[in-house]
C-alpha cells in the first residue's frame, strides 16, 4: 500500500476511536448514578456538577453525541470501503462492510458501552470536559435536528413529552424495592419498610393511622376527682381526654403527670381537687391532614397529642407523635403497651385477622400490596369491595388474596380468614 493508504487506515483507527468515545460517553452519562453526581456537587466537584449540567440538557447532549457517532461510523465505513476497492476491486465492498461490521461492533460500540456500564461514575466524570466542548459546538445542528424530529412527530399525531416520564419519587421507589445488602433478608425487609413509609408521609392522612374513638380511653369530667384518678391509673395511656355532657363534648386534656403533681399537692386529699385547672386545652385536628403535616404540625407546637375530627367536626379518634412514628420504624413497644396484633399465623399458610387491624400494618409486616386508598382496615377493604355487608362463612377473593368471614358484631366484620396468592 502506498502513503495515502497507510494515512487512510491510521484515519479509519481513529474515527474507530473516536467512535468508541461517543459510544462510551452516552452510556456513562446517561447511566450514571444522579444522587452520587448531586452528592459530589453539594461537596465541590465542579466536574459532577458539569456532569449534572448535561444531564439535565439531556436532548443536546444525546443529539450531540449520537451526531458525532454517527458520522465517525459513516466516514470510517466509507474510507474502509475505498481502501477494500483499491485493493480487492469490486469485491472490496464485501470486504469492507464485513469487516467495519466486526470492528464498529466490538470497538467503537459493545467494549465502550461495557466499560462505561461498569464504571459510569467514574467515566462520566472523565470525560464531562470534552462532552460539554463537543455539545456545545453541535448546539445549533442537534437544535436544528430537534426541531425537524419534532415537526415530523407532530404530524404523525405523536406527542412529545418535555418532562420526565417517571416523577422523582417514582424512581426512588424503584430503587427502595431493588434495595438489597449485607444484612440479612428481616433486616432488609425492615429496611425497604421503613424508606417506604418516610415517603407515603405526604399521601397519608392522619385519619388513616389514628385510634379509633371506640378505642380511645376517656374520661366524664363530671366524675369526682377520686374516680377520675383510678381511671387514669388503670389507663394506659399518659393522656386521657375529658368529656363533658356527651362524649362528643371533649373539653380538656388530662396529662398523667400535672395529675400526679396535683394530688401531691393536695397531700392526697383528693376531694379537694379541682381537675378542670390542670387539664389542658384540646387540640383538634382534621382527619384529612396528613402525617407530614401533623408532623410538623406536633413540632411547632411541642405536643404529641391531638384529637381528629371529620368535616362536619365530629370526634373521630386521636393520634399522637408515636403514632407518626411508628409508621416510619415500625410499632414501638415500651412496658405499659397492650401488645394486640390482632393476627396469628395458621400452619396451612393463612392468617386469621381480626377486622380493625389497618391494611397498611398488613402491608408492612408481610411486603403485600393490597390497597389503602379506600378503606383503612381489612373489614373496610372487604366492605368496600364486596359492596355489600356480608354474612359469617361467605368467601371473597379480591386481589389474588381469599377472604373468608369469620365474624360479624352487627354490621361490623370482627374476624376474618386472609389466605395470600
């Protein structure tokens, strides 16, 4: 071969590289890690922070690179298939096509891309420099290009979508689902449990957690102070609401504690005792607020304790910052809690459950996916999907899962078989 072949091939070799870059740099910026690249901006990486530039011009970058990628293949295949016809004659463009074929494949398209899979952090970083050089020197064509893409979607009917098909907190809960570890599987399911939960904190109301009122330990304020002190000493709870009239009509908080300063203060005459002063002024909240904003909500005004209520203003239940919490770690047990799960597990694989307990507590100890958007409790999803109240012995199968009635109080569902798929 003469000079000008041996300039040609060296070309041919660079353009192959060339190529290898584009490949490359498409796949390492695209596929590289977003919260690692936001992590190394907020640190000062100036690259990362070019990185998340690209990114986010994301249509200029792609046409760019896939621009330049283009035409190195075309010009590469082009002068391979001149060198082949000098060569072979006519059969050189066989030659050629079989042989560009094989080289633009392994080098300049699977060998790049690999690499850059493997180390997209790494190789986006390298390169985000000369990236940013070539897009925006091919920012007027790639426009133009864009332009031209778009008008002939147009006419087709086709509508083209400017912003991110899948929302943020969509892809984060992939990622939270394809969280895996060193830890063991219980600890990993706990884990997922409790990403989950910090972000239903915006989608769940208060209204959905809450105790129920038919739960809720409360005391007739018009009692005399000796009664409304046993009531709270075999309480639970550390706050008991006081009613007065009806138990609709709360009209006070009573703490544990003031009550036991009180009574101090008296030096045990209870009869003294005035329960009105030390109770404390009740807070009540809607049951449509929700847990990140009654969250807030208990911070700003240092409180744990608030009473709900629906639109019409009718006591429905309470709940407390324990409660907000539980639904991000889990339940929190301390030595005066009355642990009643409300499920116990049958050797055949089901699960008798009791009809209060929530769909999201199942949710949460099992990974299932029944839904919570219309009913709270598994008797609510039975009712809600059932149309109907149905009678002790009836079998429902919704979702996959087997509903058996074990128990009915009224037109309430008490006790239920639950067999999952």
């Amino acid at each position: 071969m003469d000079m000008v072949m041996w300039i040609t091939v060296g070309g041919i070799v660079t353009l192959l590289v060339m190529g290898a870059f584009f490949s490359g740099a498409e796949t390492a910026l695209t596929g590289t890690s977003r919260a690692r690249m936001h992590q190394l901006e907020q640190e000062g990486n100036r690259r990362a922070r070019l990185v998340n530039r690209l990114r986010e011009n994301k249509e200029h970058m792609i046409g760019a690179l896939l621009l330049g990628n283009t035409v190195i293949n075309i010009l590469s295949s082009a002068l391979a298939t001149g060198v082949a016809i000098n060569l072979f004659g006519d059969r050189g463009v066989v030659y050629a096509t079989v042989l560009m074929t094989v080289l633009v494949l392994i080098f300049a398209e699977v060998m790049p891309k690999t690499y850059a899979i493997n180390y997209a952090d790494r190789s986006a970083l390298a390169i985000a420099p000369l990236v940013q050089a070539v897009v925006g020197a091919l920012v007027p064509v790639t426009t133009s290009v864009s332009w031209i893409v778009r008008q002939l979607l147009r006419l087709a009917a086709i509508e083209v979508r400017t912003d991110g098909i899948v929302s943020n907190e969509e892809e984060l809960r992939g990622a939270i689902e394809l969280h895996r570890g060193v830890d063991t599987e219980e600890e990993i399911k706990e884990e997922r449990a409790m990403l989950r939960s910090i972000l239903d904190l915006t989608n769940v109301e208060v209204g959905e957690i809450m105790t129920h009122r038919r739960n809720v330990v409360m005391i007739d304020a018009t009692l005399p102070a000796t009664e409304i002190v046993d009531a709270v000493l075999n309480s639970a709870f550390t706050r008991v609401p006081l009613w007065q009239g009806e138990p609709d009509n709360i009209i006070g908080i009573l703490h544990a504690k003031a009550l036991l300063r009180e009574v101090h203060a008296h030096g045990g005459h209870l009869e003294q005792m005035d329960i009105l002063t030390i109770a404390h002024k009740p807070w009540f909240a809607p049951d449509t607020t929700t847990l990140f904003d009654q969250l807030q909500a208990f911070r700003q005004r240092r409180e744990h304790f608030a009473l709900v209520v629906d639109e019409y203003g009718s006591f429905m239940g309470v709940v407390t910052l324990e409660d907000i919490l539980e639904e991000i770690v889990g339940d929190i047990a301390d030595e005066h809690d009355v642990q009643v799960a409300g499920v116990t597990a049958e050797p055949t694989g089901s699960y008798v459950v009791d009809g209060w307990v929530t769909i999201r507590d199942l949710n949460r100890e099992f990974e299932w996916r029944l839904p919570d958007e219309r009913a709270s409790t598994i008797a609510g999803l039975v009712l809600n999907e059932a149309r109907r109240i149905p009678d002790v012995g009836q079998t429902f199968v919704f979702y996959d899962f087997k509903f058996e009635i074990l128990g009915r109080q009224r037109h309430q569902i008490t006790s239920l078989r639950l067999t999952p798929p």
